[in-house]
C-alpha cells in the first residue's frame, strides 16, 4: 500500500471524480475532519430541523357529560412551533415528511367543579382514539371528593408514527352534566427515527 501525498484532486473539465469503486470501503481516520462547502448528496436523511411544538389556550371550554371531547386550542397560543407541525385550529400535531418514527407528547387540563368519578384523557391518531388503560392510552384521574377544587391531569405518551400520522387531545368525564375545562396545554416532539 502507498500513500499519495497531494493538496488537491480536480477531476477533468466537466467530468465527476471517483474515489473508490463498489465494495470499496473509504476509511476516514478519528481525528479528521469532513468539511463541506458545496451540496451534500447521499448521505443518511438525517432530520436536521427540530421538529417541536407547544399550543396552549387559557379559557374556558365545556365539556358534556360522557362523550369524547376534543381540547379546543383554537385561538389558543401557539408557544413555539419548530417545523410547522401545529395546527391551533384542529388542535393537530402533523408528522412531518421524513420524520417517522418516536414521538413524545405532553399533555396538561385544568378541570373546574371536579364532579365526574372518571376524567379521562386520551389521544386521538388519525381521528381514531388510542383507547385501552391495559395498554396505557389513556390517562384518567377518579372523583376525590372535593368538588370545589381545581383540579389537574397532567401526562406524556411515546408513539411511533409515521409521516403524515396526527395527533390530537380529547378528553371524557362523567359527572352527569357538562363540566369546564380552564386551561388546557398540548405538545409534540421528535426524537428520531424507531431502528
């Protein structure tokens, strides 16, 4: 083996420069340095925009007894959206192009008239409720007895999606007539691909 001891490699006018053929295997040592000024191309898809967001809405919403509800965020805050991947007015996080794979979320209500024996939230994907406490897709707070206190449901949930999946927040209690929710939160987060 020799070593070529050169500052610089052209190809010829118009042409492309190769190094190596297939089944090659091109070795950069520890300690080197890859820098690029011009277009890389071929290279792993690695997700490069931190696709994240955080909607809030502090205002009351009504929510009748023993039906699924979604959490209104329309005209709410939209916190941050790092990769346009809200929507205030379906209450939606949308995956994104190139960004299947694990998803965090996180999820905050405030109940007023804490009345209900089951306040439930859950996620909905697609349109489609995530239902099952076997399988922990939902999260629920029982009656404690106080039904003049402010009280919280607060959670995350890991899901594995693919591109174009979305998410949304409904909520369910039981309390025999309507109920209100005062403040409500609903974030998202990419962690990268699920292999």
């Amino acid at each position: 083996m020799g070593t070529l001891f050169v500052d610089k490699l052209d190809p010829q006018s118009g042409t492309a420069l190769e190094i190596g053929s297939s089944g090659d295997t091109i070795t950069i040592p520890s300690g080197a340095t890859i820098a690029n000024s011009g277009t890389a191309t071929g290279f792993s898809s690695t997700i490069s925009t931190p696709y994240a967001t955080r909607m809030s809405k502090v205002a009351s919403q009504s929510i009748g007894n023993a039906a699924w509800t979604l959490l209104d965020l329309a005209s709410g805050t939209e916190v941050f959206d790092k990769g346009s991947i809200a929507d205030l007015s379906t209450s939606k996080i949308t995956v994104p192009s190139g960004a299947g794979g694990l998803w965090v979320f996180q999820f905050f209500l405030r109940v007023d008239n804490f009345r209900a024996d089951r306040n439930i939230f859950q996620l909905y994907k697609n349109g489609s409720g995530l239902s099952g406490t076997v399988n922990g897709d939902t999260f629920e707070m029982g009656y404690w007895g106080n039904s003049s206190q402010y009280s919280s449901i607060f959670g995350y949930q890991l899901l594995n999606l693919a591109a174009a999946d979305y998410v949304q927040p409904y909520y369910y209690q039981n309390s025999g007539g309507s109920d209100n929710i005062f403040e409500k939160s609903f974030s998202g987060w990419y962690l990268g691909a699920s292999s």
